[in-house]
C-alpha cells in the first residue's frame, strides 16, 4: 500500500470536519440550552404577569359589583327621597292652608255670646283688674336666702 497524499488530506479533511461539526453541534446545543432558559424564565415571567392580571381582573370584578351595590342602594334612596319630598310638600301646604284658615279665624271678631261666656270680671271689670295687680311686687326679685326673711 502506498501513501496518496490525497487520501491522507482527504481523511484529515474529514477528521477536522468532523470535529469541527461536533464542537458546532455542541455550540448549538449550548445555545439551544441557554435559548431554553431564557424562554423558560420568560414564560415564568409571563406566568407571574398573568397571575397579577387575573388577582387585578379579580379585585376589578369585585369593585364593579361593590359599584353596583351602592347604585342599586342610591337608587333606592334617591326614590325614598321622592316619595318623602311629595309628603313632605303635601303637609307643608296642608299646613299653609291651615295657617291661612286659622289666620282668618283670629282676624274675625269674637262672637258676642262666647265673649261673655267666658268673661271673667278679673279680665273684663277695670277695677278688679288693678286689685289683682296689688299682689304683684314691683321691686326686685329677692335673692334666695332673704326671701323667708322679708316676709
């Protein structure tokens, strides 16, 4: 056998490419991993972003239904109001009718027969009247230790 340089380049050749095909495929396969990694950390990432999504959907959701309680109860409120506003202005005319009846009633003159059926001769006769008021002190009040003392 003899030596064909040709033969020995073209093992070589295919030895260096060789390895140099097993060191690329372990490059790619160290990229693969690293790009495996990342993708895996990025999908844990978009996993927590999710889960705060769905914590703030959920606290979203409950607001909108607390929302919808207190429109519920302000409506209810609001229609409370109306029907005590119509009370309410139904007695206040109620009692400006009053008012203007009894007005008139008190800007008539007293009918004779119940004047005197309630006179009183204390009200009605002038003499009576400033006998009553002898009774009536017209000093100053005494103070509280010297009132048994003055009589």
């Amino acid at each position: 056998m003899s030596f064909n340089p040709w033969v020995a380049a073209g093992g070589g050749l295919v030895v260096v490419l060789s390895l140099w095909f097993a060191d690329h495929s372990l490059q790619i396969k160290d990229q693969a991993v690293q790009d495996n990694v990342a993708l895996a950390e990025q999908n844990a990432a978009l996993v927590k972003h999710s889960n705060r999504l769905a914590f703030a959907l959920a606290d979203q959701a409950a607001v909108r239904d607390a929302l919808s309680e207190m429109n519920t109860r302000l409506n209810q409120t609001q229609s409370t109001l109306s029907v005590q506003t119509g009370q309410i202005n139904r007695s206040l005319a109620e009692l400006k009718r009053s008012d203007e009846q009894i007005t008139a009633y008190l800007a008539s003159p007293v009918p004779g027969a119940l004047g005197l059926r309630y006179a009183r001769t204390e009200t009605t006769d002038p003499v009576e009247y400033r006998a009553g008021a002898a009774g009536v002190r017209a000093d100053l009040v005494p103070t509280a230790g010297s009132a048994g003392s003055d009589r």
